[in-house]
C-alpha cells in the first residue's frame, strides 16, 4: 500500500529551521500503514531535510556551519551567470540532501527520543514550500 500527503509551509528565508515530525506522524497515522516506510522530500534545490535533535543551540548550529563550510559569496558559477545571491543555497541544499527516510513500525514514525525530522531552508529569500511524504507499507 501506499500513501501520499503533500504539507506547506511559509520560510523567513536563510537559515530558518521547522520541525516536521507532527506533520510526519499524521501523515503516517492516516496512511493505515503499520508497518514500511516514510520519504520526506521538499520539492525545491535550495532547501533540505534531515533529522536532528531540533534545539535552539542545534538549530543555530546547523546553519552556522553550513556558512562555514560553503560561505555566502558572489564567486561561485550560479553567481556568475545568474547573480541572485544564492549559489551557496543551492550548494548547501544538495550538501544535506532534499529527501529522509524513516522506518514506520506500529503505524509511527520510528524516530529516537531526541530525533525531529526538519526542513531547513537554505535560500537568501522568504519561500512557501511544498513537503511530499510519501509512506509504503502494509
């Protein structure tokens, strides 16, 4: 079997962090599936989603170190032939990745203790995203 649900949600631009798993976990609750798998994928290359522990030091954190490790700049390529100011976006997007999977196990999302399933968006600019999950099971 198989069940697909589509969230929205509204960003404030770089950087800002939502957590997903309430929308993750009604999804799987309505799907009936019991037992399978859970894809969370953002429709976008300049936003991502992942897991992590989704505190206010780690939700810091995790854009911090992205701007480290891929830096806002005018000198990437995208830069170059577009000039919109978001290269590094789409760098650190497909950096993390622009889908999870979860394992779905008694009709839940099986996700620890400490686990969220966020979106993190990455562009320099306020977006409305579009979150497809997609559950597979039985």
């Amino acid at each position: 079997m198989i069940h697909q649900s589509t969230v929205s949600l509204s960003t404030s631009g770089h950087g800002d962090i939502h957590d997903l798993s309430e929308e993750l976990r009604k999804v799987v609750g309505s799907s009936g599936i019991s037992t399978g798998t859970a894809n969370v994928f953002v429709v976008g290359s300049t936003a991502a989603v992942g897991t992590i522990e989704l505190e206010p030091g780690l939700a810091r954190d995790l854009p911090e170190l992205l701007d480290r490790l891929v830096p806002p700049s005018r000198m990437y390529g995208h830069e170059r032939a577009w000039h919109d100011g978001n290269g590094h976006s789409h760098l650190q997007a497909t950096w993390l990745g622009p889908s999870v999977t979860i394992a779905v196990t008694g009709g839940e999302p099986a996700l620890g203790t400490w686990q969220q399933v966020f979106l993190l968006e990455c562009d320099v600019k306020p977006r409305r995203r579009s979150v497809v999950i997609t559950v597979n099971g039985e």
